[in-house]
C-alpha cells in the first residue's frame, strides 16, 4: 500500500485519469484505509467540479469597437513615430548645438587673424619699393608706418620742417618735386 | 477545450496574414470570452482584464506573422495573455506594496469579507465561487496560471505545458501542487 505522501503526489492524476491500472489500485486501497486522505481527494474534487461551473465572465458590449480603435491609435502613433525618424531639431543632442557654435567662434577668430597682415600691408610700400627709396635718395626718411605718398598736409608739415633748418624755399620745393618723381619711377619699375 | 468550427484558427490567422481584416475579426469572436475568463481569474478586475484581452488581440493583430503553425494558435493566444497577465499581475502587487506602505498600522485592519460556508458545502468539501476565487488570487504565479488552465480553461496537459513553456512532467507535478495548494488556502479562509 502507498504511504499519505505518495498517495498525494499522485492526487491530480487519479482525478484526471492520467494514471496506471497499478498506480489507480493502489491510490483506491490507501483511500479506503485512510479517511484524511479521502477527505482530501474529495475535498480537491469537489473544488475542481466547483471550477468548471465558474460563472463566465464576458467582454463588454463595445469590446470591439474599443479593439478597433486601439488598432487605429496604435498604427497612427507607428506612422507618427516613422515619420519622426526623418529629421527633427529635437532629436539632435545638446552637446552637438555647443559644438556647432564652438566651431563658428573658432573659424571667425581664424580668418580674423588672416585679415590683420593684409590689412597692414595696404599700409605699408612693398620690401622691395621701401629699399628702393631708400638707395635712390639717401637723405630721405626711412617710412615706418606712414605711407609713401604724402598728404598735402604732410607737404606742408615737411616744408616747415625744412624752413627750420635754414633752407630756402625754392630749393625744398625741388628737392621734393625730385624726391616725387623719384617714387614715381620706382613705382613704375615696380 | 474543443473547437466546433468549421474553419480551424489556423487557417484563419492563415487568412489574415494574407490580408483578410474579417478572419482577424472572426479569431477575436472566437476568443474575446475565453480569454476574458482567463484573465479576469488571473487579475481578478474586470477593467484590466479587458484591457489584457484588448492587448492581446492587439499584439495579434501586430505581429501576425510571428505565428508560425508549428504550435496551435490557441497556444500560441493563451501564451500572450497569460504573459501580459503576469505583467498586470505583478504592476498590482507593486501598487498594492506602495499602497499599503503609505498607510499607517491602524489602517492596515482590512481584509475581505468571509462567506460563511453553509453545513452542506462544508460536508460535501464544496466552496462557492467567490471563496474559491479569493484562494486562487492568494496563490503564487506559477500555481496560479497552472489551475486555471486545466481546471478553468479545461486546456489538456500539453496545451498547457506548450503555453507556459515547461514540460510535461512539470505540468502535471505543478497542477496536483497548485490544487493542494488551493485546499491550504480554502482551509485558511475556512478557518477565518
């Protein structure tokens, strides 16, 4: 005969005649002699007759219109979704937006310093013009940052410059036409 | 659980696979109610238990061609519901985990009301339907989902092992557990 515990792993089975012919005799015999064990197996059986009479439990009247347009919001929220994946402003991350504008300071600060020389050289004569000058009339001044072209001011300026140190007028006044059409060859050589 | 149609659901889901919306709507006829019991016994709320047969038939509906016919189609629906119920099962607990955490000790004195048994369901070992329920919602997942199938869907062993995945010697060890289980729990409420 089997013992209380084998006789309750083998419960189920009995009840779902899921059970050997020497397995059904045996549980039946222990059954007859144990009456806590009958109790049981009547107890699970009478449960599992009261499982299958379960009042259904039924979806409610506009189940399937709710269904329907649960599809219809689902399939417009994928075609949303789908169409948000070509380009959007939102989806580009933050650090991109600093790295965009680190990167225009850095091109304007770069094309800044390209433009100071050539700013300066507009000022200043060519190398080669400056030497030139100088070699052609060693008295004149050597141009620092002035241009080589003087103003009618700075005409002016360098005839009384030239009045101080005792010069007569005419003179300055050749000196200086010389001195002009001195630039001139040397720029037209140029 | 038997099925008397004349069109199997295979070849529906067949059907709609090939594009025919009414197969979809034929297969959501078939089922909504079975599945409705099956998830209400789960969850044990009305609502959500709609909402998991809504969902279910959503994710069929969706991934149409992930069923393949080399399990039956029944299995393959039950298989969706029971896993979204498992999902639904466990948000409740975690609300219920915060609910009750949020309470002081004085408000925790509540329990369902117990339904007398009457002298004849007491010596015929019979429950009445509420008592019962209330036992199946206290057992654990596993057990749960296992008693249910077989003793409320009235699936067979395989279906049941194909739905949740384990074998069949699990299943049948799992069920007569799940049943001596239940009887614990009857006998608790009995003796409340």
């Amino acid at each position: 005969m089997i013992s209380c515990y084998q006789f309750k792993t083998i419960i189920s089975r009995y009840i779902d005649k899921d059970i050997s012919f020497q397995n059904r005799k045996s549980f039946e015999e222990h059954m007859d002699n144990c009456p806590g064990c009958k109790e049981l197996y009547q107890l699970i059986l009478g449960t599992k007759i009261s499982m299958n009479q379960f009042s259904n439990v039924t979806v409610s009247d506009n189940f399937l219109e709710n269904l329907k347009n649960k599809i219809l919001t689902e399939r417009n929220a994928q075609i949303e979704a789908s169409l948000q994946k070509g380009f959007s402003f939102s989806r580009i991350p933050s650090f991109v937006y600093g790295f965009a504008a680190a990167l225009v300071v850095v091109i304007i600060g770069f094309y800044l310093i390209e433009l100071q020389p050539s700013f300066q050289s507009r000022q200043m004569p060519p190398q080669i013009v400056q030497e030139k000058i100088q070699k052609s009339s060693p008295g004149a001044r050597q141009y620092q940052s002035t241009p080589p072209l003087l103003s009618q001011g700075q005409m002016a300026a360098s005839e009384s410059v030239s009045d101080s140190i005792g010069k007569s007028d005419d003179n300055l006044r050749q000196s200086q036409q010389d001195f002009q059409n001195k630039i001139k060859t040397v720029k037209e050589e140029y | 659980m038997k099925n008397s149609f004349k069109v199997t659901d295979e070849e529906l889901i067949r059907r709609f696979q090939a594009g025919d919306e009414a197969a979809f709507e034929e297969i959501v006829g078939r089922y909504k109610n079975r599945l409705m019991n099956f998830a209400y016994r789960f969850v044990l709320d009305r609502e959500e238990a709609e909402d998991i047969v809504q969902d279910t038939f959503l994710k069929v509906y969706q991934n149409r061609y992930a069923y393949k016919e080399i399990a039956k189609f029944s299995t393959w629906i039950y298989t969706i519901t029971a896993n979204l119920a498992k999902t639904i099962l466990r948000k409740q607990r975690n609300r219920k985990l915060f609910y009750f955490s949020r309470l002081g000790p004085e408000d925790k004195d509540m329990d369902f009301p117990s339904k007398e048994l009457s002298a004849h369901s007491k010596m015929e070992g019979k429950f009445d339907e509420q008592t019962i329920q209330r036992a199946i919602v206290k057992l654990p997942e596993h057990f749960r989902t296992a008693i249910i199938l077989r003793d409320i869907q009235e699936l067979s062993y395989e279906e049941i092992s194909n739905i949740i995945n384990a074998p069949l010697g699990t299943v049948k060890s799992r069920i007569n557990r799940a049943r001596l289980k239940l009887q614990e729990e009857l006998m608790e409420l009995r003796g409340k």
